[in-house]
C-alpha cells in the first residue's frame, strides 16, 4: 500500500494531481494525444504526465516535444544510435540530441504525432524512455569503462540492467514505482575511480573488499545514501553504513526505493529528497527499517575506502582488459549531436569497434573493441576533427546542461556560450592540466557545478539598471578519490565581464599561462 501521505501533510499540488491520475496512465492515452494534438490536451498530462514516458513539452519551443531515454550504465549499440538519428534527421534545423549528465540522451524537435511511432522504432531495438523524468527514477549510472578496464574492482552493467528492469518492469513501466514523491538517482561504481560522481545520489554502491589482511578479501559495496543538487539544498551522500555483496545489491535497491516511496516526505516538495527524510528519522531509524525490509540483518560498512585513483575522463585511446584492444573516448563539445553525427558516431563504431557505443557523464562518448590493427584507419576518420580524441585541456572536460534555448527554468544561456568562451580561452593560454569547468543555466544544477574545478551556475544580476545574465563560480569540487563538493567563492559576475575573470582563475588557481601573442596584447 502506497501512502501518497501521512496524515498529518497537506498535499502539493503535485500530489494531488498523481492521486487524481498516475503519471504512467498517459501510455495507454498517447495515441489519442497524438490524434487531438497538444493544444488539446489537459494541462496536467501535457506538463507533467507525458514525463513518465520520457516525454517532455518544452514551453521555450511549443510543439517541438523532447524525448528523454534511458540507456543503464550509458551503454547502447549501433543500431540504436541510427534509431536516433533517423528521429531527429526527420525534424531538420528543429531536431538534435543532447547526451546528458546521467550518461543518457536526449532528443529535440519531436511532434507529437509522430510519438506512438518512435515509440514502436524504439520498441524494435530495445530501447525505452520509461519513467525517465518526474518523480521515478532516474537513468542509472554505472563505470563507463565497465568491462573493458583491466583495473576495475567489478564490471557494473549486470547490476545497473538488473536494476533497471526492476523498477521499470523490464522498460514497460512498473506502477510500483510510479509515484515517489521526488525523482531519485542510483549510481554503482566498480572501477578505481569513481567515475559517475557516486556521492550525488540518492543512492549509491562503492566498492569494498570485505575481510582482514589474512583473510581472502570478499568483494562488495558500501552503500551511500541521500546525495542530492537542488535549488534549496546540496549534500554529498552519508554512509548508510552497511556492506553488500553485488548479489544482493538489486534487493537493497528495491528495498530502499519502497521506502523513500511509503515515507518519503511529500508535503514540500522542495523538501521531498531522500535527504530530507533521512534528517527526519535520522541514519538509524532509516538503517533498521531497511533492514526489516530487506529481510536479514545487514552487514556495517568496510571502513576503507577503495577508490583510490583520481578521476579519469576517458578521453583519448586506452588499451582494454582484452588484449590487443583499445576503447576510444571521443570529446562531444557539450554533449550536442546533429543526425550526421549519430550516424557517422554509429557507423564508426561498426567499421572499427563491435557496434557497441557508450557514453560518459561528461557528455562524452566511448567506442571500445577497436583492434590495434584498425587503429591507424580510424586515425584518419574526418569526424574525429569534430569530436577529437585529443581535444584541447579546457575543452575535453566541459559540460553544459541545457540552458535557456530549450529549459525554461533556465537563468542564462549555457551550452553555445559555455563552448565560444572555452575557445577564446584556449586561444588565450597554455594549460598543462585539464581543467573541468561545468556550466548550469540555474541553482537546479542539472550541469553539477558543485563537482567541478570551476563551477558556474546561472543567474540574474543588475548592472546600470539592467538585468543581465550572470553566473556565481563555484570552485574546489573533487571528484575520484576524496571526491567532496565544490563552494560558492564569486557571485552575481555578468557573463559579459566573465572570460577576464576565469583566464585569472585559471592563471591564478590551475597553472595556465598566457600565450606569447596573448601577453603582447594585454
Ligand atoms: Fe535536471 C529538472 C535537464 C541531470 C537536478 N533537468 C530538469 C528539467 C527536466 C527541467 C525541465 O523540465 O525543463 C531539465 C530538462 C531541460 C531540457 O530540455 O533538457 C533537466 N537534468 C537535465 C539534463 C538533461 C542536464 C544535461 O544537460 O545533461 C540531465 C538529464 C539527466 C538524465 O539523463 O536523466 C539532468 N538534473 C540532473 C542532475 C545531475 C545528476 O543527476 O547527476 C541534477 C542534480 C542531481 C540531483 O538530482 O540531485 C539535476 N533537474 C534537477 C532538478 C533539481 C532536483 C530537486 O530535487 O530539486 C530539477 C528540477 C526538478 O526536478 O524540479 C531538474
Ligand atoms: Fe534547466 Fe536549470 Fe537544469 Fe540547466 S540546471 S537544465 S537550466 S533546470
């Protein structure tokens, strides 16, 4: 039995609006929406319901729909990029895709007519948007290096699909877990380095090797619970302090969801976050109750912390595990795909790969099983000018979310101004490191400033009585071993008089010297 409330709280008007109907009852409905258009459709479906199918209005560009998939561990094949980039080509200039920040995509200039169709498409290469927006979980991360790394602790993407196909009954949609009262991220890492930001989720497995020094070590994960970015509050998740073999991570999942769904806190909904319940009952009371549900009693966490390497990017050419292979990790700027590039991205990977295409929570993208014999051809591709293997320091860490050309919570544009201010500053400095610099258009940080070296979040600011788009800069985010958030050091900084500013941070903080024509004309 679902409580949609205790007692005791008033219901949000988002409540109230998933008791009157669940999100998950527009799939039987989209036929119809498609016939009558969305001009024609109840507000609440159109704004809110089509979510739970991954469907998205998008109030900046009416009519041009969204689509939100959800690929586990980020992985997918040939097949299904070129499904992908068949539904955008069909929108022209309107259409193109966006991979995400939860190594996702994203695809733009949808009509809603056409939706039942790229629905059964989507259907016939195993691909589903179930569940991927509103209060579900959302797509969960796993190591994009799983399987191919030979360092990593354990491969992820069993765990990730099992768990998936858990919660959403197999991509068809699961009524079980339709209606938490926030959405709620999962991350497993099994590779040295923590390379899905574990600590911003809601829940996440680390891996631990259980046992003393002359014991054989047993391999498993601690778990951490309750991370969470939103406009009223960040936290780093806390130890839950329990340890899990990998067999048993999907029912600990299962078990935690059920309870962030039952007692989840569903009043406020800017207080409605797993964290916010954990304060209420506090790491004991939350621990017990996942113990009763899970069954038998739990195990304490393994005090050492396993994820002992600096965060990797991925980009460039690594040998794989298997010998005599390699995965190539090819810089997106800012995650933005046209038709083309799906389909250059999807054949490359065919020529010289397995068909297999993964992607990162950079927005970047991974090809593996690229034998060494084939690597001298692949070299030569022209497309890798576009999406470099060996891009500039700046340019190969940079995210963006969306911003204000397709998000209406949107404070500032992000993604083309994020990328011209990336390429002046390159031209401006030597850099001997990357740096990670991470723009979100609003406090919402979707683009996970928090985590990065330099953080920018979007803003209003006044300047000679005008209103301007601005940022405040975060900085000191860490990620990989001791990964810990990033603060607020700068506010209210009009992005007009930004670049100055960062080509100091960047002089000042991360050794980046000006260039010799650069310094002639300062
Ligand atoms: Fe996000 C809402 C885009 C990752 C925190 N996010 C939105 C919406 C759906 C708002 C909307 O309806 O317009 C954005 C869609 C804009 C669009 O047209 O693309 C949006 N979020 C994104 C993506 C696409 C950013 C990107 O460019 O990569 C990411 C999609 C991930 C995915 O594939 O599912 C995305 N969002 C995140 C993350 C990062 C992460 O998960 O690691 C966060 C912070 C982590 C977290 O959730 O704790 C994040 N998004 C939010 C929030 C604040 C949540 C809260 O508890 O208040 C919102 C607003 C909300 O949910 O009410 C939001
Ligand atoms: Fe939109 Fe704000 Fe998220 Fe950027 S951070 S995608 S502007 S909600």
């Amino acid at each position: 039995m679902i409580e949609t409330a205790t007692t005791t709280e008033k219901l949000n008007k988002f409540e109230k609006f998933k008791a009157e109907k669940d999100g998950l009852a527009v799939k039987n409905e989209i036929e119809n929406f498609a016939q009558i258009g969305w001009e024609a459709m109840d507000e609440n479906d159109l704004n809110h319901r089509l979510k739970w199918l991954g469907v998205f209005f998008r109030p900046v560009t009416p009519g041009k729909f969204m689509m939100r998939m959800r690929l586990p561990n980020g992985i997918l094949n040939s097949n299904q990029m070129s499904a992908f980039a068949e539904v955008v080509q069909r929108y022209g200039e309107n259409g193109s895709a966006d991979i995400t920040t939860r190594q996702n995509i994203q695809l733009r200039g949808i009509n809603l007519a056409d939706i039942p169709d790229i629905f059964n498409k989507f259907h016939k290469v195993g691909l589903t948007t179930i569940q991927s927006g509103m209060d579900n979980v959302r797509n969960i991360t796993g190591d994009p290096v799983a399987g191919l790394d030979a360092d990593e602790f354990y491969d992820t993407r069993e765990l990730v699909q099992q768990i998936q196909d858990m919660l959403t009954n197999n991509g068809e949609g699961n009524p079980e877990f339709s209606n938490l009262p926030r959405k709620f991220n999962i991350a497993i890492t099994g590779g040295r380095d923590n390379s899905v930001h574990a600590e911003i989720n809601d829940l996440a497995f680390i891996p631990a090797f259980w046992g003393n020094e002359d014991q054989v070590p047993i391999f498993g994960f601690n778990v951490i619970v309750g991370g969470l970015f939103s406009a009223k509050r960040c936290e780093a998740a806390i130890p839950l302090n329990v340890w899990v073999l990998p067999a048993q991570v999907v029912l600990l999942s299962k078990v935690i969801v059920e309870i962030f769904r039952d007692h989840g806190l569903r009043a406020n909904r800017l207080k409605a976050r797993l964290m916010w319940l954990l304060d209420e009952w506090g790491i004991e009371k939350f621990r017990a109750e996942v113990e009763k549900r899970f069954g038998q009693s739990l195990l304490p966490a393994v005090d050492k912390d396993q994820i002992d390497w600096e965060k990797r990017d991925h980009v460039g050419i690594y040998k794989q595990k298997q010998s005599g292979f390699n995965y190539a990790g090819l810089n997106i700027p800012v995650g933005r795909l046209s038709a083309d590039d799906m389909f250059e991205i999807a054949r490359l990977s065919e020529v010289y790969g397995s068909g297999e295409i993964r992607f990162t929570v950079e927005q970047n993208i991974i090809i593996p099983n690229i034998p060494d014999s084939s690597l001298t051809a692949f070299f030569t591709e022209s497309v890798l000018e576009k999406f470099s293997v060996n891009p500039g320091l700046l340019m190969r860490s940079l995210v963006s979310c969306t911003g204000a050309q397709f998000c209406n919570f949107a404070l500032i544009e992000t993604k083309n101004r994020a990328l011209s201010m990336i390429k002046s500053l390159e031209s401006e400095l030597t850099l001997s490191r990357p740096v990670r610099i991470h723009w979100t258009g609003c406090p919402n940080s979707c683009g996970q400033p928090q985590v990065a070296d330099i953080g920018l979040m979007g803003t209003k600011v006044r300047k000679n009585g005008k209103m301007l788009e601005g940022v405040d800069i975060y900085m000191g985010g860490t990620v990989g071993k001791d990964a810990h958030l990033g603060t607020c050091v700068q506010k209210s900084i009009p992005c007009e008089e930004l670049q100055p500013i960062l080509r100091d941070l960047l002089i000042q903080n991360f050794g980046a010297k000006l260039k010799e024509e650069a310094l002639i004309s300062h």
